[in-house]
C-alpha cells in the first residue's frame, strides 16, 4: 500500500505532474490534453528505464500514464474556466 501511495505522490510531484499540468493549459481541447499528459508519463517512465522496457515495472508506468492524463485535463479545465471568467 506504501508502495502504491509513494510511487502516486512521487508522480504527482514529478515530471507528469507538473509537465502535464503546463501542456494542458496550452490547449482547450480535453481530449488533446489526455493525450499530451499520458505521453509525458511514458515518456518519463521511459526515461528513468533508461529507454529500456524490461526496466519498466508496470505500476509506475500505469501511474504516471494516469497522472499524467488527470493532470492534462485539470490544466485544460484551469485554462477553459480563466477565460471564462
């Protein structure tokens, strides 16, 4: 359980995080958002595997996607409501 919480804060404070989070604002497209944050959590997990797929443990790679997509959408809807507003 400690393992699941530490590997879901160290993303959230990580590269899908706040890189997801930025390339979010940068569209008001939802969807594009999604896509552009899950691509930031495999590319960071890619990146820390040293692009090596036999290092890649499935549960960081499958918490970073979806990190990565939560934090897009959250930029998307911050981006969508400041120019609402």
């Amino acid at each position: 359980m400690l393992n699941l919480l530490g590997t879901i804060a160290g993303n959230v404070l990580s590269l899908p995080g706040f890189l997801g989070l930025a390339l979010g604002m940068m569209t008001r497209n939802l969807a594009v958002a999604a896509v552009l944050g899950a691509i930031v959590g495999l590319f960071e997990t890619l990146l820390f595997a040293e692009f090596g797929m036999a290092n890649v443990e499935m549960l960081e790679l499958s918490v970073a996607v979806v990190v990565g997509v939560l934090a897009g959408m959250l930029g998307c809807a911050i981006r969508i409501k400041g120019t609402v507003a």
